[in-house]
C-alpha cells in the first residue's frame, strides 16, 4: 500500500460546555488530515462526511485514466 492510496485523519469532538446545562447539546470538532497538517472545525456531527469527501473524491480523480488511453 503506497501512502496515496490512502487518507489519515485525526477528528476531536467535544461537547460545548454550556450545551452541557441546555436541553439540546452542542457537539463540536475539528478534522485533521494527517500527511497536510491541514485542520477544519465543525459545529455539527452531521457536517463530517463533506468534510472528508473532497479527499475522496481527489483520490478517485488520480485513479481514473485520462480517455484515449
């Protein structure tokens, strides 16, 4: 397995200390992608999947050979 085969990533959650006291608590994170250092946040749980997907798809990208060959 070469290393672009692959994405590592380093995702941190937390839950916002004043959501704690709320009847609806607030998750928090941030999503780091291991080879570039390069670090989102997000608010929401549900926002993790597009955060990530943008790697995917560039990966998927390589793969495909251009037409004609």
């Amino acid at each position: 397995m070469s290393g672009d085969d692959f994405h590592s990533f380093i995702v941190r959650i937390w839950l916002e200390e004043s959501a704690a006291e709320s009847a609806h608590p607030t998750w928090r994170g941030s999503l780091t992608h291991v080879i570039s250092g390069r670090r989102v946040y997000f608010g929401d749980l549900e926002s993790l999947p597009s955060l990530i997907r943008p790697y995917l798809e560039a990966m998927l990208a390589e793969l495909q050979l251009p037409e004609g060959e």
